[in-house]
C-alpha cells in the first residue's frame, strides 16, 4: 500500500511500496459531456461505459493502404539501431516506429485530420495536441506480444503526465482478425487505477518496448479486473479503428498466423494536461515518446 502522504500528493502515484492495490479513477472520462463533435450520444455513452469504441470504418481502405505502403518503406528502409526505431527483444526486424507524423507527410495527414481529431476533442472536452505516433508492425508466424497494461500508469510515472486526460487510437492498416494478434481490452477497466509495484530502472524505455516488465499488473490484480468486465478483442478490415481511453487495460497476443497485422497508433492528450516532471522520479523519457510543447 502507497504511503499516506504519497496518496495525498498524487492520487496515481505507482511502482512504490511492496503492495499492489486497485484504486478507482479520480477522472471523468468526457471531460465535458456537452462538447459537440462526431459521436452522438449513444456512441459517447458506450465510451464512458466500456473505455473504448471501435469505428468499422474510420479511414477509406485506399487509404489505409497507401498507408501501409508507406510503413512497409520505412520498415524497409530505417535501421533498425535508431532510438524511435524499435527491434524484436529476440531480433532486428523491426516491431515499432515512432514519430512517424514527423518523418512522413502521408501520417501527418492523418494526424491533423479534423474528422480524427474532433473525436478526441470531444472526448477530452478541450483541444489537443498529439502525445505520439507509431507503427507497429506484427510479421505473420513471428510478431510477438504485447502484454497488459495501462498506458496511462507509464505516462504518468515516466513522463509526467498529471491526469486521465488522453485518448488513444489504433487505425488498421492490414485486417485484424481474430487470429493474428489483434488488441485486446479490457471492458470497463479505465475505471480503475492498478499501482504496480517494482522500482522503475534507469532508461526503463530502452527495454519496455520490447518487453515490458515494470509498470505492469499482476495476474490476481488482471484476473479481477477480467471478472468485473469482460476481454474483447474488436476486429475489423484496414481503414477500421479503436479509439480507447488512457487507463484502459490492453494487450496483444503472438501473431501465430500467416498474415501480417499492421496499425498506425496516435496518442491526443489534452491541452489542458501538459507533462509535468514525471511521477515516479525519473527523467523525461525522450520526446519521441512523450512530446512536450
């Protein structure tokens, strides 16, 4: 358990102590439940209530797969030793890609377009400002796993970020089929805060994102927060999408099947809730990771 005065002064504070604990949320999820945007009230009541909606078609499937070419360039063409360029714990393909809305004009596009962004907008109650970009890439037969956790608990340990005020979206660039790899989330778990335990290393990023073994939840704190809700795993064609809000619970599994999965993933924070020193101790991850304006 936090210590008392760890608790006054941050009601998310995490990765201190020998005690994990589940804690409820101390945010709203619509920020400003008048906020006019895309969604209607159904859509913004499901939000609210599971932490995520899935978009059958955000973006055209022409597109999505000028998209994808475009990834497939820049997985073919970066090193694979860049600091935003992310390797495989067990190889050098390439398993993530950073920044991509600075480096390529295809996904600044996406970025700054209005019918994505005004959702976070609406949702968040405010104006935004992208967080981060990535690609991440899951070659068929050899993608490997992403396990669970809470974006929102390394964003706020690691990079200073005050509140759940964020949300994030996964655009299909290749079909997610139940069978290779798709994100899986956990319904109704953005309403609960786990703090995890385990003290976070020097350069902690260098490693989590290839494998992430702090800032993580245990098995009983996952296998409770499983039974209160429920593990969906949203499929769909390219040009489909997920957007979830930060403090939901989500992972992927292996990609054991012949077909690759590809996603453009973006982060909208809020103005409103710039980065702060971070939480937990340490030094701002690079801005790769956590933008700051």
């Amino acid at each position: 358990m936090p210590a008392d005065n760890a608790l006054l002064a941050d009601p998310y504070s995490s990765r201190i102590g020998t005690q994990w604990e589940i804690a409820p949320r101390r945010d709203p999820v619509l920020w400003d439940p008048e906020a006019q945007g895309p969604l209607n009230p159904n859509q913004l009541e499901t939000f609210e209530s599971w932490g995520y909606f899935p978009f059958p078609k955000l973006i055209s499937s022409d597109r999505a797969k000028s998209l994808l070419a475009e990834a497939t360039h820049l997985q073919e063409s970066l090193p694979p030793d860049l600091d935003h360029v992310i390797s495989e714990p067990s190889s050098r393909e390439i398993r993530s890609i950073f920044r991509v809305h600075q480096d390529n004009e295809a996904f600044a596009d996406v970025c700054r377009d209005d019918s994505i962004v005004s959702i976070a907008r609406q949702i968040l109650g405010s104006e935004v400002y992208l967080h981060q970009s990535r690609i991440n890439f899951k070659p068929g037969f050899q993608g490997k796993e992403f396990f669970w956790h809470s974006d929102f608990e390394t964003w706020h340990v690691e990079d200073g970020m005050p509140r759940m005020r964020a949300v994030s979206i996964s655009i299909s660039l290749t079909a997610n089929t139940a069978y290779n790899g798709p994100l899986m989330l956990v319904r109704g778990s953005h309403q609960s805060y786990v703090r995890c335990v385990g003290e976070t290393p020097d350069e902690h990023f260098r490693s989590s994102l290839k494998k992430q073994e702090f800032g993580v939840p245990n098995r009983e704190a996952l296998s409770l927060l499983a039974e209160q809700g429920e593990i969906v795993a949203p499929t769909g064609a390219p040009g489909s999408a997920v957007m979830f809000d930060c403090n939901t619970m989500h992972a992927s599994a292996s990609n054991l099947s012949p077909y690759p999965r590809t996603n453009l993933f973006l982060v909208f924070n809020s103005v409103e809730n710039e980065l702060r020193t971070p939480f937990g101790g340490t030094p701002p991850r690079p801005r790769f990771l956590s933008y700051r304006p």
